[in-house]
C-alpha cells in the first residue's frame, strides 16, 4: 500500500493531480488494473488516502489556551504547505467526508484546540470545517494558475503589474473606489492573503 500511495504522490509532484488515474498509477507501478483494485477500491478511495498520507506528516500542538490561535494556523499553514507539494491534489479534498484515520487526527487536534479555548464546540465543528475548506480552495486555486502557466495558456492579467495597470486605467466615474485603492487591491503575496484570511476567520471567534 505504502508503494502505491508514495508513486501516486510521485505523479501529482511531477504531473500534477489531473494527470493521475488508475491507468497511469498502474502503468507507473508496472502491474495491470486488477492488481491495482486488490489494494484501492477505485479513485475516491486512492484519493482518501492521498489526503491521508499528507494530513499523517503534520504535528499536531498540545491545545494551548494562551496560544490557540497560533496553534490552529500554525496547522492551516502546514496542511497548506503540504497540498502545495503535490499541485492540484487539494481538489482531493473537496466534498470528502473523511473516514481515513490521519485525516480524522487532524481534525480531532484541531477540534481540541478550539475546545481548549473556550469555543463553544459547535462554532468550533464549523469552524474546522470552513478553514479546511479556505486551505484546499487556495492552494486548488495556486495549482490552476500554475498549470495553465506551464501550458502556456494566456492568462490575464499576466502578473500583479498588469493586474495594477488595468485597475487604474477603469474609468474613474463609474470604479472611483477601484481605481484609487488598485494598490491595495494587488498587494500582497499569495501566503500574505492566505495569513490575512485565516487570521480574520480565527480572531472572528472571540
């Protein structure tokens, strides 16, 4: 399983998460299908246990009452750091009940933290639900961008000058606030804004 698991991670660090399908992961593990389905029911199950590989390599804090809120971007940013690894595989993610055991770890850590801290434990179920949500949206989000670039698609705007140059040249009368406030509209690196939205879900609790 473990073999299975680290190749098809091996294709989405590569290929990116499109690129893997029962197919290609057995071609690359040199076996037909059949003996694929011996260890993995079918995509979603592969998939499962992708997630649950990752979520196995975070290290999850002691709840801290004095510190929660370090605690649980502390996790936010590991998770993302990890999807990022592997460009597209957070769409993994998405729409999954997760029943693989790392996986449920990290929720259940993450739900001990805002316990800890006084969260009363439905806001908190929420809570975890919308920043593992915000965290696989943006690195999903990342990937798309990354890969198009790589196909040489045209994007538009290309980079954050473009961005800036067709912000400011709007029309003001009808985009007075746009135009004026373009710099702010652009600033920022993609971890800045992710820091920034996870911050302003987490202070939103106290």
């Amino acid at each position: 399983m473990d073999q299975v698991v680290e190749t098809a991670l091996g294709i989405i660090a590569t290929e990116g998460y499109d690129a893997l399908t029962m197919r290609r992961l057995s071609a690359a593990l040199d076996t037909g299908p059949a003996s694929l389905y011996a260890h993995v029911v079918n995509k979603a199950d592969l998939d499962e246990l992708l997630i649950g590989r990752l979520c196995a390599r975070l290290t999850l804090p002691d709840p801290d009452p004095t510190t929660w809120r370090d605690q649980l971007r502390g996790v936010c940013e590991a998770l993302r750091d990890q999807y990022l690894q592997y460009p597209g595989i957070s769409r993994a993610a998405l729409a999954m009940a997760p029943t693989d055991l790392e996986a449920l770890r990290v929720s259940e850590g993450m739900l001990a933290i805002l316990l800890t801290a006084g969260i009363a434990p439905q806001r908190a179920a929420w809570t975890i639900d919308a920043l593992l949500l915000y965290v696989a949206a943006h690195c999903l989000e990342l990937s798309v961008a990354h890969r198009k670039a790589e196909d040489g698609d045209e994007i538009w705007p290309a980079d954050k000058t473009d961005l800036l140059h067709r912000l400011t040249t709007l029309p003001a009368t009808a985009f007075p606030h746009t135009t004026r406030h373009a710099a702010e509209l652009t600033s920022g690196t993609p971890h800045d804004r992710f820091d920034f939205t996870v911050r302003l879900m987490i202070d939103g609790l106290a």
